[in-house]
C-alpha cells in the first residue's frame, strides 16, 4: 500500500471512528423536563452507554472477579440494594446504605456525606478503588483492568468506538467515564404521582392523594420537595450513628456531625431497608426517625402517597438490565 494511500486510509477510519464516539445522544424526556448536565469531557453517545451497560454487569471490575456494580445496584430494588450495607469483596463491612439511582443524573451531590463528589465520573472510582470501605478492591490493581477487558476483542472494539478521542485506552478513567454515560440513561419519570401532577387525575388514587396532602402538612416538603423529592441538602435525623460522623467527615465542623444528604424518594418504597445505615427495616420506622408518629388512620394514606412514587416500567426497563448481546454477538 502506498504511504500516501494508507494515511488518506487510516485518517477515514479515524473519522469513523469519531464519529461512532461522538453521535449525538437523544434524551427521551417529557416535555417540561431540560437534559441533564453532562461534563464537556465524557459527551454522551450510544455506544458509550452500551459500553457502561455492559461493565455495569461486569465482575471482573472488581480485584476478585465476584462483584459487578449491579451487585450492589439491583434494577427490581430501583437499583438499590435491599440490605443494611453491603459488605465489600474481601468481607469488609458494609459502611452505609446503598441508594437508588433513579434520576442520579441531576443530582449536584452524589453521596450521603460528600459535597466534594458532584459527577457520576469522581462518584464511579469511589466504590472501584476506595478503602474505607473496600467495597470492590480494585485499588493499586488499576492495571488489571486494562488486561482483563483487553482480552475480549469485543470490549477493545467498544472502548475504541466510545473513546475515540482517548485512542480507545481501558483504565479507570474510561471506565468510570463509560460507567457514567449510562447511569445518566437511568431516568425514572413515570410514576403515579408523575402522572397526577401532570393532569391525569386517575392516576393517583383517593387515598395517595390524601397521604400527599398529609405528607405536605407534616412539613416532608421542606426536606423532600422539588421533582425528584430531595432538596440536595445535608440534615439530620434522630438516632444518631456515634460511629459515622456523616458531613463532619468532609466539612471537619462539629456542626455537620450526623448530618446526610436527602435521598430521593422516587421508588422509595422497594428501596429499603431506610435511611443512610439502613436500620429503618420498615418505611413506618423511617418516617417515625423522622419525628413523625402517625396514627392509626394517617399512616395507611400516607404510606399510598410514598408507594405511588415507584416507577413500575423503571424497574423492568430493559435498557438497563444486563445485556445479553454485545459486537452483535451473545454473551
């Protein structure tokens, strides 16, 4: 092949290339609803979540091939976790509660005592490489990544799609970034309460709609407002943790000692057990942390209300279950 002609050749399939990494992406949202932010430098694209999809389901992201993310982020649970906390691959203790995902991508924080931690990129390394807890150990083996994955000529073939830009690299940087672009996809914005809001009256039920008057007189509003039910902030709730100082660990002030971040309520009712330890086995016991003893005729309406928040097609959604096919080929 001649110089000229196989330069003019190996530019095409850069072109190619970069063009399959940077497609536009299409959100499929209500109307009302803007695109999430997205960081200049992990654009999204389909084949980028493709390839988060596939590493979401994947264990060999973890130092002894025994953890996916998917382990601690089940789809049926509103990819919550259904325990307490999740011990990490080597046994270590679960430190707090696994929270959902639905609608991660417009949260401005990502943990329960972190502000520092504001994209989904920073939050992915936390649970691949941290060490308090080691959750999947992956810390000072970052080299494995780029052998296990580069062993399947397929994931070689989706990384360079996805990171056209990077040179197709596998390492952690990509591997968050891909991890990223696809719980960006993750939206859950059809509920029955979605749906009441927006004017189909029969959605919602007699009693949801007196729990949601309830829920509103009772002040949950001032914590758990907005869209998605969270006001993004840091508070505290009764029973405190003496062993987990929840924002005084980041800020250092003895003023944000057991102070957490609001969780989302959207799917709240499959995402127990409750509340940053997950000692609430029950959402009656959540909401009496709360300082809120309901009676006998309250807690029935109430408890509607917040099982009207759960996203029934979100949690069967097959955009987010494991694939089974990746290259055109089944896995």
């Amino acid at each position: 092949m001649r110089p000229a002609f196989q330069a003019v050749v190996l530019l095409a399939s850069a072109v190619l290339l970069l063009g399959a990494g940077t497609a536009r992406w299409h959100w499929r949202l209500p109307p009302d609803v803007q695109a999430p932010p997205v960081p200049a430098d992990n654009a999204m694209s389909a084949i980028k979540v493709e390839l988060g999809r596939r590493l979401f389901y994947d264990a060999d992201l973890s130092a002894n091939g025994t953890m996916a993310c998917a382990a601690c982020h089940e789809q049926k649970r509103g990819f919550a976790d259904g325990n307490a906390t999740r011990p990490g691959v080597h046994g270590d203790p679960g430190r707090r509660n696994v929270p959902g995902l639905a609608n991660v991508a417009w949260r401005p924080v990502l943990t329960w005592g972190d502000p520092r931690v504001t994209t989904l990129e920073a939050q992915a390394t936390i649970p691949l490489l941290g060490e308090r807890p080691v959750e999947m150990g992956m810390k000072a083996l970052e080299a494995e990544l780029p052998r296990r994955l580069g062993r399947d000529a397929c994931y070689v073939r989706m990384f360079a799609r996805a990171f056209p830009g990077r040179m197709g690299r596998i390492d952690t940087g990509t591997v968050s970034a891909a991890l990223a672009a696809f719980q960006r996809t993750m939206i859950a914005l059809d509920n029955p309460w979605d749906r009441y809001r927006a004017g189909e009256m029969d959605a919602l039920s007699p009693l949801a709609r007196q729990g949601a008057a309830q829920f509103a007189a009772l002040g949950c509003t001032a914590c758990h407002g907005g869209r998605d039910l969270t006001d993004d902030r840091y508070h505290a709730v009764r029973g405190r943790d003496p062993h987990d100082e929840g924002l005084a660990e980041a800020s250092g002030l003895a003023s944000d000692a057991g102070r957490f971040r609001t969780p989302s309520l959207r799917n709240v009712a499959v995402t127990g057990p409750w509340l940053h330890d997950g000692t609430a086995k029950s959402l009656a016991a959540a909401i009496a942390r709360h300082g809120a003893i309901l009676s006998e005729d309250a807690s029935p309406a109430l408890l509607a209300f917040l099982e009207s928040l759960t996203d029934a097609a979100f949690l069967t959604d097959p955009r987010y279950a494991m694939p089974d096919r990746a290259c055109g080929r089944r896995l």
